[in-house]
C-alpha cells in the first residue's frame, strides 16, 4: 500500500518514468494506478491523440512497441496502457529491447496480473533500471481488516471491527470486491459516519448474527444453543456459507488458539502482536483458551483436517454439508 502512494505522490510531483510495470497477485493496486496514471498523467484536451489504452489479448509485443515509439501531437508526452498484459505472458520478454532504451516522451503503463517477472530476468532488471517495477502483494486475511479500515479512515468513514471481520470472512481476501461493497456504503452514508454490523446487513445482505465470525465466537463461549442456529442457518443457505470455508476459519482459529496457549506472555497487546489479530478480540481467546485446554485444542484440530477433506467430498459423498457441520460441531464441543 505505501509502496504503491509513493508512485502516485512521485507522479503528482511530476517524477514521472517512461515505464510502468506493475504485477502481482493483487488486483486492486494495479488498476488503481494504472487508473490514477490515465486520469492524470496528461490533461484532458491531450488525451484525444496522445493517450492509448490496449488490451493484452488483442495485441502483440510489436504493437505495443510501435505505439510506444510514436511522438506525442501538441504535447509533452503520450501514455500508452496495457490492460491485461498477462495475456502476453509468453512473449513479454520481448519487451526488454524498448524497455532499455524507451521513449522518454511516453509513459507505457504495463498491467500484468496475478503473475510476476522473476527478479533474475533481464525484464525486470531493465524496468528496474529505467523505470518502476512494482509488485501488488495478496494481503494475508488476518491484514485486510486493518487494510479496510486505513482505507475508510482515509475517506473520513469508521467501521467497527466485527463489521470489518464480517467483510473479510464474507469476501475474503479480494480488495477489489471488497473495495467496491465499500463505495456502495459511501454513497448512501455521510462523511464521518461509523460502519457498523446492522449496516453491512442492511446494505450488503451478510447477515450479523448467522456468520462464520459469530459461530467462532460461539463455539469459544460454548454457547451450543446458538451455535447450532448458526448451523442450521448455514444447512438453509449453503450458497453464502459453503462448508469449506467454515472449516477452513475455524481451523485458523483453533490453530491460533493453540498458539495462545503456548504463550509465556498472554498479556492483550502479545497476543494481539504474536497473534496478527486485533486487539478488540483478545477477549474471545481467552474465553475460548479457558472452555477448550491445550490437549482438547490439538484433538480439534485433527478433527478440523478430517472434516476439511470430507467437505470436499472425500469419504463423505453422500453427506450433506449441513449434517458434515452438525457432526463436526458435536465433536468440537462434546
């Protein structure tokens, strides 16, 4: 995140490069400064004969260099655009020859997704060398809370943290997805507002009480009544609650948990820091710590590896996936 504002303050600065490669497994960065470059790079009068953008499935490396060699008309400089350049994958080496020694009078912007160059090819020591080589990393998921909450914080919005965690467990690690959920709720609530978990019902359609992070929550309390609710709710609408993905949130959280336990140092601000969690929910693992002990953690997490690859269908085909929670939910708590 700081890597990519320092492109865009380096761009506002007027520090502008004639190449821009920007990879990764992360989307949501790419577009955004392939997006800043191409509203701002040229004014608006000069876009008309000097800005270009091209998509990576409809041109070859010759096009694009041919393009990028052109003069801009009327103007200091041109910017030509690569979306999709990861369909180019098995040519793009091709481009090292412009990039070495590219027209200083173009900005070429290449958007090359969920791939990457190695750091050993001449490619990228080329771009390195004469322009911005930039990675857009995939956040871990115990990241993007605090990443939706810098974002919202930079809009003058608030969100608490259970309507953060409800996002990430709903959307998962796809900033873009979740970016775009976010401006939806802009757009009907005022600057300054907070975030809550009834908003994100209301507005989004993720239910607050009937979720991954509330059935965490209760199984850590061993509150069984409204653990099966959640269930059952989960056996009525496996389409937004795939039994996978359940397994797979609570397998983290029981591993987090033992994680917990081994700690010499249980302090709140350790466990949140050791833990990658936030602090807000420190409470809920010692709760949990004091209703499940080390032995019984390690026991349901072996459980939670069996019913990972019965979910999948291995051993369980003709199980549904309500009655694959039921089980799993009596086994955790007996």
């Amino acid at each position: 995140m700081e890597e990519a504002k320092q492109i865009v303050i380096d761009i506002q600065k007027g520090n502008i490069k004639p190449i821009y490669f920007l990879m990764g497994e992360e989307a949501y960065y790419i577009d955004k400064i392939a997006d800043y470059i191409e509203d701002n790079v040229l004014a608006e009068e000069e876009k008309s004969f000097n800005q270009m953008v091209l998509y990576g499935r409809d041109v070859t490396i010759d096009d694009i260099v041919s393009n990028a060699k052109r003069y801009p008309m009327m103007a200091e400089r041109q910017v030509v655009i690569v979306k999709e350049a990861q369909d180019l994958s098995r040519t793009i080496d091709k481009l090292v020859d412009y990039i070495e020694n590219p027209q200083p009078s173009t900005v070429l912007v290449i958007c090359y997704k969920y791939k990457k160059i190695a750091k050993n090819k001449k490619l990228y020591k080329a771009t390195a060398k004469n322009g911005v080589m930039y990675e857009s990393k995939k956040l871990y998921e115990n990241q993007v809370a605090d990443w939706i909450r810098r974002v919202l914080a930079g809009k003058k919005y608030n969100i608490t943290p259970k309507a953060a965690q409800m996002l990430v467990e709903f959307l998962g690690t796809n900033l873009s997805k979740i970016n775009n959920e976010l401006e939806k709720l802009q757009l009907i609530l005022p600057k300054g507002s907070e975030i809550t978990p009834i908003l994100i019902e209301e507005n989004i359609g993720i239910s607050k009480d009937y979720n991954n992070f509330e059935l965490r929550k209760a199984i850590g309390d061993r509150d069984i009544t409204k653990a099966f609710q959640i269930i059952k709710y989960f056996a009525d609408n496996p389409k937004d609650n795939p039994t996978v993905v359940t397994v797979s949130l609570l397998f983290n959280f029981f591993s987090q948990l033992l994680q917990y336990h081994g700690l010499i140092d249980q302090t709140p601000r350790n466990v949140a820091s050791i833990l990658r969690i936030n602090p807000f929910f420190v409470k809920e693992y010692q709760i949990a710590a004091r209703n499940y002990p080390m032995k019984k953690v390690s026991g349901i997490i072996a459980t939670l590896r069996e019913m990972d690859v019965k979910s999948k269908g291995v051993g369980a085909s003709n199980l549904p996936n309500g009655d694959l929670l039921k089980e799993l939910l009596v086994r955790i708590m007996n």
